[in-house]
C-alpha cells in the first residue's frame, strides 16, 4: 500500500520506561501491524498517528464507505486484554463504540471521535469531575461480565505487598499513612463489589462525538466497586482545594456509600504509591496529599 507509519517519540520512551524490551520489540513491529491490519479491514490512513501512554492511534476510513474510524494497537497485558470485553458490554452506550477487534494482538477498530474536544479543555474543573461521575453511574450500572480481572483480587496482592514496600519508606509519616491505607482497603477488601468499572476514566479519556456530548476511551476494566474510580478524577487536574468537593460532588453523583468510597479511594493511592516503591521511583505528592485530606490530616 505504501504507507508510511509514523511511530511518535512519546510512546517509544513510555514503552521502554515501563515494558523495557518486551515494549521495544513493540515498537518496532508497529508499522509492520498497522499495515497489516489497514490491508485485512480495508483502511486507508486519514491523518497522522496519535499515540497515549500505551498505544499507537491511526485516525482511519473504511475503504468500503468511507466511514471515519481509529485504528488502536497496543501491547496487550492483564489490563488492555479487558477493553474489547467492556466495551461491547456497553455497545456504544457511554463509551466509544467497538467496530472490530482482533483477539491475538488486541488490535481495535474504533469509532472516531473528536481529540480536539477533550474533557480536560472544559475551564470548571468541578463541572469536569461532574461529567465523569456522570459517565461512571451509567457505566458501572451494569454487572461485570466473566473473566475480567477483579478488584478483590487486586486488593488481597496489595495487602499482601504492602509490608514489604513500607519497608523501603524512609519518612515515618509517609509510612503510617500508608498504612492506614491499607487499614482501609482492609476493612473493605471482603465486599469488592462486581459492576464492570472503567478503570482510568480521567479528564484526557472522555471525548467529544456529534452523537453524545461526552463518551468514555481506553477503559482498563475490572469488575469491583465504584469507590474505586474515583482516584483519576482527584489526581488529574490536581487542586489541592478541590479534592474534598470534588470527593463529595462525585459520590453524590454515583450515589456511594462515602466511607465505602473513601476506603478504596485510599486504596487506589496504595495501589499507585506501590507501583512507585517497587519501581524504585519518588512517590508522588499529590497522591499523598489526597490520602491526608481523605483521612482528615490536611
């Protein structure tokens, strides 16, 4: 076909930083797939790539009609494997619609939608977090369906973890309060919900469509309780003074249990601030201020 794939810097260094070899060897089969797949479902390119953390985006048209499309490929692990599965549970109905998926590579053939018009353009960061409480309630109003990784399982390896990465804390604060978050998630961890959660829903993975205002893109499911969204809301955006009303204008929205809420908020900034020890890498300030202000200690 003669195409040129273009592979942009950012996601060569995101996939060495966090896949090393296994996400360089991604890499370089990129322009390779993506021919491969614009031949099998009849695409032509339709503008230049686009890439997140994780994959490489190809705005697309059907050959056949001309109908505008995304052509996402991405290295698949225990959270991608899930998005096809979500997705056509949702058909369409909150979420970017599936048109095509490939089980092997976890290649998808998306609908387009509009990159110019993201949630995190909207000036009111509260009306933001509003418009992803909104999406939340409806996607979450549905069981997860079988086979997707589930959160009580996410929170027992945490538990499990956490005595040894405090350990590798040097600040005493820092270390008794993430312990209290793992108090939390402890107290919790034996009703881990089982509705199909978006995973990342944050301010750059809701966009704009003519068919809705605002539609949710690259979910990481899992099946748990919808206390557990919430994190991605506070974080992005970050303003020290909006995470309590942010926090309450949400669970507002969802109808949550506050306490219930709180506790796998809390577990959420565990989960990250282990990623981050066992990386060896600073824990992030933002994460831990919104514990204290969860936890009442700011």
């Amino acid at each position: 076909m003669g195409e040129v794939i273009d592979v942009p810097a950012e996601l060569a260094l995101s996939q060495e930083k966090y896949n090393g070899a296994r996400g360089r060897a991604f890499v370089q089969r990129l322009p390779g797939l993506a021919t491969e797949f614009l031949d099998r479902w009849g695409l032509r390119p339709d503008g230049p790539s686009m890439s997140g953390v994780c994959a490489l985006v190809l705005p697309v048209v059907r050959r056949a009609d001309g109908t505008p499309a995304v052509l996402k490929l991405q290295l698949l692990d225990a959270e991608s494997e899930g998005e096809p599965v979500a997705l056509r549970v949702w058909d369409g109905d909150g979420a970017v619609r599936l048109l095509d998926h490939d089980e092997a590579t976890g290649t998808m053939l998306l609908e387009r939608l509009d990159p110019a018009r993201m949630l995190r353009h909207l000036p009111d960061a509260r009306a933001a977090a509003l418009v992803i409480a909104g999406l939340l309630a409806h996607l979450t109003s549905v069981p997860a369906p079988p086979g997707l990784r589930r959160l009580g399982d996410l929170a027992r390896a945490m538990l499990e973890r956490t005595p040894r990465a405090l350990e590798r804390v040097p600040d005493p604060g820092t270390r008794r309060l993430l312990a209290d978050c793992a108090a939390a998630v402890r107290e919790v961890a034996g009703t881990p919900g089982d509705r199909l959660l978006h995973g990342d829903l944050h301010y750059d993975n809701v966009l704009a469509a003519d068919r809705a205002p605002w539609l949710a893109i690259d979910p990481k499911p899992l099946a748990g309780d919808p206390g557990f969204e919430l994190l991605p809301a506070l974080y992005n955006r970050f303003d020290p003074d909006g995470i309590s009303p942010r926090f309450d204008a949400m669970t507002g929205v969802l109808g949550l249990d506050r306490a219930r809420a709180r506790a796998w908020t809390l577990g959420r900034v565990l989960q990250n601030c282990l990623w981050e020890i066992e990386g060896g890498r600073p824990l992030e300030a933002e994460h831990l201020q919104i514990a204290r202000r969860l936890l009442g200690r700011a």
